[in-house]
C-alpha cells in the first residue's frame, strides 16, 4: 500500500585501505548516532561490504530536501567529513534519489514484485 510518503533516499560507496574500514566504521558510531538524532532523518546506515574488503555502503532515508539540507549543513555530516578524511578514503560515489511513491516489495497475496500497485507502473 502506498504510505503518500515523499522523502530522499541518499545510497552509494566509500572506499578506503582495507586495513582502515574496520577503523574508521567503529569511530562513526557517535556521528550515525547524531544523524539519526535530527529531524526528518528516518534510516542512517553505513555497513561493511562482505564482498569487498575496503568498501562501505551507505543509506540514508530523509523526509524532506530541507531537512536533509539543515543535516548537510551540520555537525553530525561535518563531523563525518572529518572523521573519514583520517582514513584514506579511495574512492566515494554517493548518489540522491527523490520519490513519491513507496509500497512494499511483497503484495497482499505474499508475492514479491517490481511493480507498484497503487500508482503509475515504473
């Protein structure tokens, strides 16, 4: 079912020296904290590649562009910058994607789909 939600969703990559993930995720956990703590943020999540040993993923579900705005603009992100520039990063490729429409992957009979239900094919 559709939520009538709209929000950000912020997804993508930071790559470091193996030996320095490990690192520098453990001492992001005051600053994940922070972000979540603001207004609008909803998920916060950065994670360890099991594939690639030197990479991170990142995820971010935001309820609006001001508030990920006012986060961009504050010291739990300006903190991240800092922290993470100790540790070498490689190589980012974070990306930002608007949507107006979120349901559910499994449908009301427990199928998974691709498809959305409850408003215009995508």
């Amino acid at each position: 079912m559709s939520t009538g939600f709209t929000g950000i969703v912020i997804a993508g990559e930071v790559d470091f020296p193996p030996e320095n993930r490990a690192q520098a995720l453990a001492g992001a956990g005051d600053l994940i904290a922070m972000a979540l703590a603001e207004p609008g943020c909803r998920h916060y999540a950065w994670s360890a590649d099991p594939h690639d040993q030197g990479r991170v993923h990142v995820f971010e579900e935001w309820d609006s562009a001001d508030e990920l705005q006012a986060h961009l603009d504050g010291d739990a992100y300006r903190g991240m910058l800092a922290h993470l520039a100790g540790f070498t990063i490689l190589k980012a490729d974070t990306r930002k994607y608007r949507f107006d429409l979120k349901e559910p992957v499994y449908g009301p009979d427990g199928v998974a789909t691709a498809h959305f239900v409850t408003g215009a094919s995508a």
